[in-house]
C-alpha cells in the first residue's frame, strides 16, 4: 500500500482529488477532518 499526505491545503467546504484520467473525486470537509476518507487504485 501506497500513502500520503498533503500539508498546507487551504480550508474549504469540499476537496476534489483527480489522479492520471480516472476522474474526479470529492468530499466534504467534515468526512476529511474525520479520517473517514480512503481512496484505492485497481
């Protein structure tokens, strides 16, 4: 398994996270700050 993080995002009601051409994806804020956010490729 492959992890990151990403420091120093400005805060916002929703994130989008886009890899390669797979599309986007996005979240609300509260789901963010409560870790309940897992992405996976395959």
């Amino acid at each position: 398994m492959c992890t990151f993080t990403v420091d120093d995002v400005p805060a916002s009601d929703f994130y989008t996270v886009e890899v390669g051409h797979r599309g986007e994806v996005t979240f609300i804020d509260a789901a963010v700050r409560d870790g309940e956010i897992q992405l996976s490729l395959g």
